[in-house]
C-alpha cells in the first residue's frame, strides 16, 4: 500500500512540475519509464520487494485523474495521506484464485479472509482490490462477470420525493423516515473530536485518537449504506417503473443551515444505487427535470403556488380547496410527471407563470393521459 502511494506521489509531482516549468505534459507511458528508473535507485530498492502491478494500476489512476480534470468533471489531482487509508489494485497477471482463496503476487500465504458473500458459482475474479479505511478495517473486493437475471415485470409504478425529515415519501401513500445516522453518533463522535484536539501533533496519542474518529466516521456511513441499499433494493423490487427529482445536491449543500442535513439523508448516493439496481434488474427509472414545482403543484387542479416555505407541511390549494400533504402530493406530481416523460417524452419544465393556474392547460394532455392508468390513479 505504501509503495503504491508513493509511486503515485511521485508521478503526479513529476507531472505537476514539468508543466509548472516547461508548459509540458507527462503521460502514462512516460510515467512508467519513469517508474523503472526509479527501482534502479539505491533509496528506491524496495520497490523491488512488491509486485509491479499495483505500481502500474496506480500510474493507470492518475491517469485516469488527469483525464477527468481536464474534461472538466473533477478537479486537480491531490496527493495521497497515509493516513487517509489506500488501495492496491491487482490484476488477473498478480494473484491466484485457488481452492477459494485469494493469493496475492510475491506472498506465499493467502489472505486472511473472512467472507461476506461467496462468490457466484463458476466464476473466477478478474479483478483483486486492497482497500485501507482510515478506521484501520482491511477489505477485500473481487471483480466477476456474470449475468444477472432481471426481474418479474411488475405494473407497480411509484414517484419519490426526497426529503430530509422524511427521507422518501411515496406517491402509494407511504412516509419512510430518515434515520439521520450522523445526529444518532453525533455525542460520541463530539466527544472524540474534542479527545483528538487535545492531543500533542505528531504523537502515538495523537493518531490513536485519530484512529478513535475515523472509527465513528465509519459506523456511521455504514448504517447510512446499508439503510440506503435496503430502500432501494425494496423499491426495484416492487416497482417497475420510479420516478425520481434530479435535484443539483452539489449546489444545495452549499447553504451552511440544511448542509448537514442534507448530506446526511445522501440524495445522490440513493439516486445512484437506484440507477444502476434499476439497470441491473430491467426496471426503469426517469428523472424529471429539477425545476419542476413538484411541491407548489396542485394534484388536482394544476394550480401553482407562488412561495411555500419549508416549515409548511399541509395546504390547501386556493383554486379547488383540495388539502394536501406537501410530500404526498409532491410524490403524486413526480409521477405524474414521470409518466408523461415516459410516454411522450414531454417536457416538465415550467414555463414562466402566474399562480393562478396558467400552466395547467399547458399540461392538461398529460393529466388526461395518466387518468387513463388506473394504477396512476390510485397512486
């Protein structure tokens, strides 16, 4: 792990440097030569003593980095802490598979591994990944290929609206509650915070204390994950179409007072793991278009309100006098606006309007149409 941290160090200090002073671009290739070289030197020999594969999978990533960069979809490569954990990527050419167990190039013993999951029978890893937590915990993951059957078609039809105090409401009528794992290890996680910062920099102290957050840290993104992956995992089971807002989390976490919340209740990873569950299991999930008034929406009539606060859960709609739930009935419009993407691939971006009403016959041949579905209906 060391090893493969500091190869990657060095390349992108080469490559940072030599465009810095030269206005010059250093790739792969010219990074693996580099790599040879540095083997030759008398304070690099232990380079030696590793397999060269995950050496060159971490020049392949910072590759990789740099691409993503200057295509504009993340930012500047940064170095690697140790104490921010690591991997090491092992391809087919550096480890056995043998008997059920994993050993890697230049060790003779396997892995210690205690298995989660099996793999699928009759299949071989391709792919072996190393990962250091900052919490200490080792782990394992094994790349196959292999065929995942697709699901049952169901005429189950759900929209979801995300929230922060109920973290999914479902246009069936059904409210699932955030667990806000953060605020549940908020105290023990304050306290070890406050035991870290009194520790001298650089002690043994000081990084067993690092270690006692880090720990936290990790409990609590693990009950995030796993509620997150049973929501999901329920929703594609049950439903064969979802639709879903495309809210920008990037730019809502970005107002200091609903931050913490909203990074808690993790929007982004419940769309993704939505996604691609969907993709795995022939479901189908659309997106509507983020400005959307989902929650301003009459259900009934079409009626739009100008302003709706957050602290208002429950409204009447002036126009017809319906009473709604903000979150059912924001639920019910994501559908409905779902439906008619699905269908006619319409467009749910609001035009400019008044409040009185002005888009409903804008958007009249797309109630007309999911009054036609009675499974539509009901919801």
């Amino acid at each position: 792990m060391g090893c493969t941290r500091l190869v990657y160090n060095k390349a992108l200090a080469v490559r940072t440097q030599a465009w810095y002073e030269e206005q010059k671009r250093v790739g792969y290739s010219d990074t693996s030569s580099m790599l040879t070289e540095w083997k030759k030197q008398d304070d690099l020999q232990f380079l030696n003593d590793v397999s060269c594969v995950p050496l060159q999978q971490g020049l392949r990533h910072l590759q990789k980095a740099f691409s993503n960069f200057f295509e504009g979809r993340a930012k500047y490569p940064t170095l690697k802490k140790k104490r921010n954990g690591g991997s090491a990527e092992f391809t087919k050419s550096a480890f056995k598979f043998r008997n059920g167990q994993v050993y890697l190039a230049k060790c003779t013993e396997p892995l210690p591994i205690r298995w989660s999951r099996q793999l699928p029978k009759g299949t071989e890893p391709s792919t072996v990944t190393v990962k250091l937590a900052p919490s200490g915990r080792w782990t394992i993951s094994l790349l196959v290929e292999i065929e995942i059957a697709a699901l049952p078609p169901s005429s189950n039809q759900v929209g979801v609206d995300l929230g922060v105090t109920t973290l999914v409401a479902l246009s069936s009528g059904e409210k699932i509650a955030n667990p806000k794992g953060f605020k549940t290890k908020y105290s023990k996680l304050r306290r070890a915070s406050k035991a870290l910062s009194r520790k001298q920099t650089g002690s043994h102290n000081r990084h067993k204390a690092r270690v006692k957050v880090a720990k936290v840290h990790q409990k609590i993104t693990d009950a995030r994950i796993d509620f997150l992956h049973k929501l999901t995992t329920r929703l594609v089971r049950e439903n064969q179409t979802i639709a879903v807002e495309d809210l920008a989390v990037k730019h809502m976490v970005k107002n200091r007072k609903l931050a913490l919340s909203i990074s808690d209740a993790s929007w982004g990873e419940l769309v993704r793991q939505l996604e691609y569950k969907c993709d795995w299991y022939g479901r189908t999930l659309i997106k509507i278009d983020r400005w959307f008034p989902s929650s301003k929406r009459c259900g009934g009539c079409g009626h739009i309100e100008e302003e709706m606060p957050l602290n208002i859960r429950e409204w009447n709609c002036p126009n017809c006098g319906i009473a709604h739930d903000r979150d059912l009935n924001a639920a019910n419009n994501i559908l409905a606006a779902g439906l008619a993407v699905k269908v006619c691939g319409a467009s749910v971006r609001p035009e400019r309007h008044k409040s009185d009403g002005s888009c409903y016959e804008a958007e009249r041949s797309s109630k007309q149409f999911l009054e036609s579905l009675p499974s539509a209906q009901a919801g």
